[in-house]
C-alpha cells in the first residue's frame, strides 16, 4: 500500500542534526492517527522522517490501533538507529549521545 499522505500528526520530534562548521540541521519524526485499512480489517499508523535520507511516508500496520501505533514506534526507533550508525551522521534529542528519544 502507498500512502500518499500522512494524515492527522498526532505526534511529532524534534532532532538535532550537528553540521559541522555550520548551522545544525534538524529531523522531524511525524507520527500520524492510526486509520483502519480500506479493505481490510486492522489498522495502520503512518509516520514520516523529515531530514534524513529519502522522504517517505511509511506506515506500520496491527490488528487494531494499539498494535499499529506500538509497531510505528520500533520501526520509528530502528529507522533512527540505523541512521544514527552512520560515520557521517550524528543525532541526538535532548543532548549529544542521547538515545533521541526512542529506545533501541
């Protein structure tokens, strides 16, 4: 399924993004109302990542809003992670070294 919007933002995150000699630069994680599917039972909740790679909206899906929204959450933190792992990346929420708000 494609999502060509994200919806209602029920949440959103901001990260600092230090460049170096430079202004930081920052990413925003948007978390969207979880929605039932159209055609099927279950649910999704759509989020996106603003400032880091490819902008996409990706969704994670459960078998009701609960599941959808926990999903979105571990998909949101791995995304994060990975990026963070990256020698030329650096990250952080509140403080550099910080988990940026999400637990791996």
């Amino acid at each position: 399924m494609v999502i060509e919007d994200i919806g209602e933002v029920i949440a959103e995150r901001t990260l600092m993004k230090p460049v170096r000699g430079g202004e930081p630069g920052i990413v925003v994680v948007r978390l969207g109302k979880p929605r039932p599917f159209p055609d099927a039972s279950g649910f999704y909740s759509p989020f996106e990542v603003v400032g880091l790679g490819d902008h996409k909206i990706r969704y994670a899906a459960g078998v009701d809003a609960f599941q959808s929204l926990q999903l979105a959450f571990r998909m949101i933190s791995s995304l994060l992670h990975q990026y963070s792992r990256e020698p030329s990346v650096e990250m952080f929420f509140l403080e550099p070294g910080d988990n940026l708000g999400f637990p791996e």
